[in-house]
C-alpha cells in the first residue's frame, strides 16, 4: 500500500468514527455540542459542528458580545472548509468559541452554523451581540436569518483610517477626502451604512474597537499542517490547542493585580501620554472641554462619553477623558478609582472555565 493510499484510509474510516466521536464529547464534556447532519437521502457526511460547554460558558460570561466569523479551506483529500466562530477575551487574546466542518462556504452550511451556534449558546434576545466578517458568500443572509438582533462589520482593510476613526466629524472629513481622490470609491462607501464598517457608527453597547477580521484569520493560521490531517484529527488538535491556551491564561489572569488585563493598562498608559498636552475646562457637574491641539472635545463623566467616540466604542477611557477623570478627582479630593470608569466588559476574566 502507497503512502497516500494509507492517507486516503485514514481518512475513509474516520467519516466511520465521527458519530463515536461526538457521543465521547458528550459523555466527556456534559453540556457540549457536536452535531452531525447526514445527507437525509443518502446518509453521507455534511457538516459537523462542535462547542464545550467551558467554551460556550466564558463567552457568556466573560468575553465582549463580539465574534469574528470565517472559513478556511482544508486540504485532505476530501477538502472542505472550517467555519469558526472567534470571539476576544478581556485582554484582547483570540477566544475559540465554535468551530464547523462542511463542504464549502455557502449559504446552506454558514445558515446551519449559525443556527447551531444561536441555539446552543441561547444568547437571550435583549443582549447585544455584534459579528464581524469578511462578508463571504452566504454570511450576511445566515446571519440575517439566525441572528436577527445582531449588529454587523464587514472588514474594510483597504479604508482603516477611515473605519478606525470614533468621531463622525473626522469620519465625514476622511469620506471627503477619499472622495476627491476617487469617486467610485466614495460610491461604494455610501451603498453600506458606517455602522457596518465604522468605527463612530458601532454599536456603543458591544465595547469593542476592532474593525479587521483578522481574528478568525489568525486562527486559522493556528490549524497549520493539521488542516490535511482526517477532520477527527484537526477537531481533536484544536480541542487540545484550545484546552491549553484556557489554562494558560486562566493561570496568566490570576496575576492581574487590580484585575485589569495588560492590553487595557497599556491602552491607557498610551492614553496618558497624550492627555499631557490638553488644556482643561471645567463646567461642573462631572463635565468638561478638553482643548487639544486642532480642536475640543467635549466630556460627560457621568455619562462616561466622550465627543471623540473611542471611549464609548471601546470602554476605555480616552486620553480627553483621562484629563477629565484626574482633574475631577483632584478637584473633590476623593480617592480616585480608575476601574470605575473602564466598562466591566474589559475588567471581567473570562478564562476561569476549564476544558
Ligand atoms: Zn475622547
């Protein structure tokens, strides 16, 4: 027997042991999905789709209601895709949340995993959950169908400046500019509405500033070789790659001092840095004027807003807002308390559930 004959038997038999499979997670890991769909007529393999229960549960509990979606291709002999569903943990690290073999990105296989994904994560309907993606065939409509409350963001690599932008002021000047140099561009930019693609336009209640895919894309950098192994092999890979990284960082949270992740710190010692240059100008009640070098934002503590968007989008506070939060409590004299004004989204570990 050839070497690629022993691959193709392999391979053969494992479409044998995935109903064992599943039932072995199950019996495993109490409360996890792994569901197979057969072709109803002939009985021949479609799509499988796997989440534990420890997965699902640090989701639901400690991540941002923000998940990245993509495919990528495999390359057994018998080919395939992997769809899966990344999500970001408190400190901004991928979180593996869901993951689906099928034949090809189309509407049917993204319908199903999303609607796997929907039902077993019974993410209540008042919730506020937003999915990015590279908008690749199929998605958009899945999405439409299986998660109709959910906010959307398509991936505008080509235009981050002016997807990065919190404030609809430089957004409007960025559009304009794009628009003296390309008109056609500014066509396509104005068939999909900002809150898809940008920044200022997000939803304020997800807290989460990404606007690439380039989490799902980093995991699948992940799968490597492993993407030619049987679908067992590749699931069973990604099930020890993911149970080793939860530890990992469940051990790394452990260490935060005040409990706020590292990603956060460095976004606001970054943040410090600049709110060194503002002139600030107080009008009471917990509001203020932050005069910077082109122009003022305006700052409402109570409300934790800021004119230039990024601490609503992001739920750490600005450098304007920095400014604000140090004169104001060196105004009352009262003990200041940062974690006060970073959103519980960002603070909360979500890496305390084992696989
Ligand atoms: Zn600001």
């Amino acid at each position: 027997m050839t070497a690629f004959e022993v691959m193709l038997k392999d391979h053969i038999e494992c479409f044998s042991q995935i109903r064992g499979y599943a039932v072995m997670v199950q019996q495993c890991n109490p409360s996890s999905a792994a569901y197979i769909h057969l072709h109803t007529d002939t009985d021949i393999f479609q799509r499988f789709f796997v989440c534990f229960e420890a997965q699902k549960r640090g989701f639901i509990e400690g991540c941002r209601p923000f998940i990245s979606i993509g495919g990528c291709h495999l390359k057994g002999p018998y080919g395939g895709v992997i769809l899966s569903a990344v999500a970001l943990d408190a400190n901004s690290g991928l979180y593996p949340l869901a993951y689906c073999i099928c034949k090809g990105e189309t509407l049917l296989s993204w319908s199903w995993f999303l609607r796997q994904l929907c039902c077993f994560l019974k993410y209540l309907e008042d919730r506020p959950i937003c999915f990015i993606s590279d908008r690749q065939k199929g998605v958009i409509g899945a999405l439409k169908m299986y998660w109709p409350n959910a906010s959307w963001a398509k991936d505008e690599e080509a235009l981050l400046e002016t997807s990065k932008t919190g404030d609809k002021h430089e957004f409007k000047k960025c559009i304009q500019d794009i628009g003296s140099i390309n008109s056609q561009g500014m066509a396509y930019l104005a068939a999909i509405e900002p809150c898809h693609w940008s920044r200022h336009a997000f939803d304020k209640s997800i807290k989460c500033d990404h606007v690439t895919n380039n989490m799902t894309e980093a995991f699948n950098s992940m799968l490597k070789y492993f993407r030619a192994m049987t679908y067992l092999g590749l699931m069973e890979y990604i099930r020890r790659m993911v149970m080793s990284r939860f530890q990992q960082r469940k051990d790394e949270c452990s260490r935060w001092g005040n409990g706020v992740p590292p990603a956060v710190n460095k976004k606001i010692k970054n943040n410090s840095v600049e709110c060194k240059i503002l002139r600030t100008l107080y009008s009471g009640q917990g509001k203020y004027e932050m005069l910077g070098v082109n122009r003022a934002y305006t700052v409402n503590l109570n409300d934790k807003t800021c004119e230039c968007g990024q601490w609503q989008v992001s739920g750490v506070p600005c450098c304007h807002a920095l400014a604000s939060i140090r004169h104001h409590f060196g105004v009352s004299g009262n003990q200041c308390s940062l974690e006060d004004y970073i959103d519980p989204f960002v603070v909360q570990g979500s890496l305390s559930t084992n696989l």
